[in-house]
C-alpha cells in the first residue's frame, strides 16, 4: 500500500500472504492509509505474486530499550552502540550530520536508506534522492501475535516498532551489514533505534527533538568482497518471513 497527498509520499505499508487472506488484509491497509497522521488523498494498493520456495524464515532481533533523556545522550549511546560494531567514530559522525541535515539532496528526506561504505564513509546506494527500500518483508501470524503480545506486556507496543524490527531483522542478517541506524521522519516519534546481528535491536529514546520531521536510515556495510548489486537485490526483492521472535527485554 503507498499513501501520497498532493503527490508527496505520506505512509506505506506490504504484507506477504496466503491467497486466502488477501481480502482481509486490504481492509486493514486501507484504515492505516486513513489514519496517518496526513490525510492521504491517493491510496493505491499493488498485489504480486512470490513463489513459495523463495522464502527464507527467520527470527527477529532481541529488542532492548535504552531510555536516554535528551538527543545529545541519545547520540552518545547510539554512537558508543555503532563503535561496539567496529565502525569509526569519524564514519559514524558523518551518518549523523546526513540524517541531521536531511540526507537527499537539498537537504530532504529519502523514501529509502543510505548504503554507507565503513572503510570510506562513502555512500554507495546507487540513487542518493531514492535511497534502497527495504521489502518483502512479513511476519506469519503466530509471530505477529506474539511480537504484539511481548511488545503489550512492555509497554512499548506501536506499529512503529513492529515494521522497524522486520525491516532491522532482514538487513542485519546479511553478513554485509555491520549495523544500522535508524529514526523516523514522523515530527511526533523521537524514539529511534542501532540494530545489528551482534546487538540486536535497541531502541534508543529522544533520537531527536520532538517536532523534527527529519528522519532516515543508515546501512553500514563492509566493502570487502561487496557485491552491491546482490545485497540491494536481497534487501529489494528476496521475500523474509519472520516465523520466530527473539526476546524482548524491558527498559
Ligand atoms: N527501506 C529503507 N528505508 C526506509 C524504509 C524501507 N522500507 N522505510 C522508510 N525508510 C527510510 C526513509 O528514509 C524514511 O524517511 C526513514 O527511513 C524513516 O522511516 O522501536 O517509523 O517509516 O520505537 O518514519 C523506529 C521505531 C521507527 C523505533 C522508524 O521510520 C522503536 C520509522 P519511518
Ligand atoms: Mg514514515
């Protein structure tokens, strides 16, 4: 599903499904493009078919929560997080002044993320306006009941949180990702979050200021024996079904 107003993009949402379940879950896309925090004024929903054999299973992140008070904090932990992964705190600054200024050119946001090399601190996405969307991405119903469910029972419960761990699930577990860095572009949502294979997924508070509508994402990868093409076309296209979710600790 892809909401727009006045031509500029306002929410999107995608789910892999049984046949069966189509109907259903039109219903559901639509009440989400409706209740964004734009009115959309275009809904447009696109259906493809994946082949079943396609479908890699996997289990989320662990989700862990650091409750930092103020950005200036929230910039500290989340580039302390980065340098744990092994990345260099100059390379780290750099994700941090893109995504601060409004990473595509004239300083807007991207509907995708920056692909950031962490030898050079290049970026390496092919289109820097577009960025690289993840998709393809779904959880099966047991798992989504039950990321709901621990997500309920810590309080942190937001459909946010549920898409961002997919979407943080399906890039870390390729060897080419070192970690990423995460905040939303919604003025109303600060907490933002550093997940990669090794620290999981931890959401880190007041990412930025309230009322910011400068958000964006990060991918740090290791140029050794990169072949951009397949990983773009992995995040892009290879369809991941999280069927397990890892634990999801309180703050
Ligand atoms: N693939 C790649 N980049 C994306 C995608 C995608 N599918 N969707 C969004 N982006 C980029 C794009 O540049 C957006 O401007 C930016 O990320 C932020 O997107 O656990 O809601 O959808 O509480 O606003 C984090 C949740 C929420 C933290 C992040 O991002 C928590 C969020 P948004
Ligand atoms: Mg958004």
């Amino acid at each position: 599903m892809r909401a727009s107003s006045n031509n500029i993009h306002v929410t999107g949402s995608e789910r892999i499904l049984d046949e069966a379940n189509l109907a259903n879950v039109f219903n559901e896309l639509v009440c989400r493009a409706l209740s964004s925090h734009i009115k959309p004024d275009s809904i447009s929903i696109n259906v493809e078919k994946i082949e079943h054999d396609a479908i890699c299973y996997a289990e989320s992140l662990d989700i862990k929560t650091v409750k930092s008070p103020t950005t200036e904090s929230a910039e500290k932990d989340a580039k302390k997080l980065l340098e744990a992964n092994g990345i260099k705190t100059e390379i780290i600054n750099q994700a941090f002044n893109l995504l601060r200024i409004g990473p595509a050119a004239g300083g807007s946001n991207m509907r995708g993320a920056i692909i950031m090399d962490i030898d050079t601190g290049k970026r390496i996405e092919p289109d820097t306006k577009r960025g690289v969307r993840v998709s393809r991405i779904d959880y099966t119903d047991a798992a989504r009941k039950s990321i709901e469910k621990a997500l309920l029972m810590h309080d942190i419960f937001h459909h946010r949180v549920i898409d961002a761990v997919a979407i943080a699930t399906k890039v870390c577990r390729r060897e080419e990702t070192i970690a990423e860095l995460c905040w939303s572009d919604n003025p109303d949502y600060t907490t933002g979050y550093v997940a990669s294979e090794k620290s999981g997924y931890v959401r880190i508070t007041n990412m930025k200021e309230k009322g910011s509508s400068r958000g964006g994402r990060v991918f740090f990868v290791n140029p050794e024996g990169l072949s951009l093409n397949d990983y773009i076309n992995y995040l892009e296209r290879q369809p991941v079904i999280i069927n397990k979710i890892g634990t999801v600790y309180g703050s």
